[in-house]
C-alpha cells in the first residue's frame, strides 16, 4: 500500500501478543541471546540480569501499545534490543509495506509491524514514539528522532543520513552511507554493525559489534563534530540544527 506525500502513522489496533507464542521464540534463542555481547556486554553496570529478563519473558502483556509496552520494555536498553529479538523470531515478516513521503510516528505511540517496512522519504519520531519494524527498515531519506526519547528498532536499520536523542537498535546492523549524528547522552544505539559515512557519537556509548565507516568522531570536540556534520563550530544546539538541515525546515515538520 502506498501512501501520500505525508504519512501520519495512526493509533492502529495494539500488536498482540501470545504468551505461548513468545515462550517458544524466547527459548529458541535464549542460548546465544544471553551471551551476546550486546546484551551482556555493560549489563552489570546497569544492573541487566537474565532473571529479569526470563521473568519479562515468561510474563508478556496481551498486547503492545502505549499504554502496556513499558511493563515489558522498561529500562535499559537492553531489554528493549532483547525484546526486538524474541518478536521478530516470533512473528517474522511476512510482506513488505510501502511508504511513500515523509512518515511521522506520532508522540506517546507505540507502533509494531511484522514486515519489512521501505519509507521512500523521510521517517521523523516524535518524542516518546516507539516504532519496532521486525523485518528490515528502509528508509531513502533522513532517518530523525525528535529531541527527547524516542526507539526505532528493526532487524536491519537502512538510511541515507540520521538524527536522533533516542535509541536505534537493530539484530543484524544499521547501514548509513551518508552522516549520522547521535546526539545527547541519556540513551545508546545497539546493533551488530554500523556501516556508512560519517557518524557522530562522541556523546554516547553506543555498542556496535563492528564498525567500518569513512569517518567518526568519538572525542569530546564539538567543533570537529560540527564541522563533520556541516554546521557552524560555535552552533550552541547541533541535534536541533542538523535535524532542521535533514528536514529542510526551520520549525515543526
């Protein structure tokens, strides 16, 4: 289904979710899930333990939306990366949805989606969006999550450039061939391999298993991370200026 040149995602029906169903998918991959260096990696200082995660496991919501999701998807990151693993082996996609134009995923909203997902366009999150993709996302345009928190997930992440104060995970890697700036440190990104241009993460901790890019900047400079995202070197708020450069606005979308 194509859509027009604006998509809203809308409060669609809450993704439902099967107690037995996600038991079964958690312990098929319960083995090299635990011991995946994504998810054990720093779990000790953010007190990550597998207890909790097999109590989450074992005790699902009926259904994910924007009221449920944080009884199972709170914390840290972690969990979240964990949770994107038992749903998309759960309900792997079975088609492709097409958009077409910038999509936003609205506030507050929680959107799961068993497909691959191609946004010819631009994807913007607003804050306190969540938008699991459990096939792979393709998005031509700027992949943005507005200031604040915000989760893209999906089992491959594809963008021509980013921003965002939010996380991005992805189980197989985020592949970015333009420049991708992540911005504030409250959150990390999470994926097996980050492969592109130039990324900008000096403010974060992100884990990626490999990372071949052409450029990164991981010191605390922000006239260097400026210049690497092309704004001034004495821009006092770089998320907000180089969103509004992705979108080619100067205020809401």
């Amino acid at each position: 289904m194509v859509h027009s040149s604006y998509t809203l995602l809308q409060s669609s029906a809450a993704f439902s979710l099967a107690a037995e169903r996600i038991g079964d998918a958690y312990a098929r991959v319960r083995g090299a899930l635990v011991r995946d260096a994504l998810f054990a990696r720093d779990a000790d200082m953010y007190g990550v333990t597998v207890d909790e995660l097999d109590r989450r496991m074992r005790q699902p919501p009926d259904r994910l939306d924007s009221e449920t999701s944080w009884d199972w998807l709170d914390g840290p990151d972690q969990y979240r990366w964990a949770a994107l693993r038992v749903l998309a082996e759960a309900y792997p996609p079975a088609d492709e949805q097409e958009l077409a134009g910038r999509t936003v995923v609205p506030e507050n909203t929680i959107h799961v989606i068993a497909a691959d997902v191609h946004v010819d366009g631009d994807l913007v999150l607003e804050e306190q969006a969540m938008l699991f993709v459990l096939g792979r996302l393709r998005v031509t345009g700027a992949l943005v999550g507005r200031a604040g928190y915000s989760v893209v997930a999906g089992r491959e992440i594809e963008c021509a450039d980013g921003a965002t104060a939010g996380e991005v995970l992805a189980l197989d890697g985020i592949r970015c061939p333009g420049t991708f700036y992540f911005g504030h440190n409250d959150c990390s990104a999470r994926a097996a391999s980050y492969d592109g241009g130039v990324l900008v993460d000096f403010e974060r901790d992100n884990a990626f298993g490999r990372v071949d890019v052409q450029e990164r900047v991981t010191d605390w400079d922000f006239p260097a991370a400026a210049r690497a995202l092309g704004l001034p070197e004495d821009e006092d708020d770089m998320l907000e200026a180089y969103t509004k450069k992705l979108l080619g606005e100067q205020g809401g979308v």
